[in-house]
C-alpha cells in the first residue's frame, strides 16, 4: 500500500483532502462537474444544476439515466484521484462509452434489449 506523507488534495494539492473538497469543492473538480453538467443538459431533456446536493445523493427530479451517469462521475473523479490525474472529461465520455457497450452486450445475452434501448436512446448515436 502506498502512504503519503500528507492530506492534499490529490487534484489542487492545495487543500486538505476530503470527501466534500475532492468530490465537489476542488476547482479541478468544479470544472469536471461544469463540462458534465452541459454534457447532460445537451443530450438529454434536463435543466440539472451540479449542486452539493446533488453531487452527493443524485437528482431527484431527473432520469434513471441521469442519476447512473452522475453515479459514474463520482467512480470517476474516486478513480481519477487514486491515480493523481485530473479528471478528464474525454476520458470519462470514454468510459460512459464503454459502459453502455456492456450493458449492450448484457441485454442483448439476456434478451433483454428493449431495456437497454429505453435507458440509454437519450445518448445520440454520434456519441456513443
Ligand atoms: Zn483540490
């Protein structure tokens, strides 16, 4: 296991690491959440705002879609920073990516596709 011999943010490493600064208040961070919020509200029928709130328990009054990729966003940036690199936001499209390709597979093995289609027929072709 690899120990640090300090608490700094593994993004800024100006401030003290914890859960709140390295999920939403660190500006490296801030800006991750910027560029995710406009990827939702472009793709999908949303009006969210990246809020403490929200970034810690999901939104309530968005889709199961919405909430899943807010999800991935926090496993991304926990990710991010155990590997000390800023969160990109074309990595993380990446990774959304390679997660619908899963659960394309899955439904598909399942007979289960017209669940798959009803989740993720937001997302434009041209993104995924
Ligand atoms: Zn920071």
């Amino acid at each position: 296991m690899r120990l640090v011999d300090h608490d700094l943010c593994s993004f800024c490493k100006t401030d003290s690491e914890n859960i709140l600064h390295v999920f939403y208040e660190c500006q490296t961070v801030s800006n991750f959440w910027q560029k995710v919020e406009n990827f939702i509200n472009s793709h999908f029928d949303s009006n969210l705002r990246i809020t403490k709130y929200s970034v810690m328990f999901g939104s309530d009054s968005n889709t199961h879609i919405v909430n899943h990729i807010l999800l991935l966003a926090k496993r991304f940036i926990y990710i991010s920073s155990l590997q000390q690199i800023s969160p990109s936001f074309d990595r993380f499209l990446t990774s959304i990516k390679d997660i619908c390709k899963i659960e394309q597979f899955i439904a598909n093995k399942n007979n289960r596709y017209n669940d798959f289609e009803k989740k993720w027929k937001e997302l434009p072709l041209t993104i995924l």
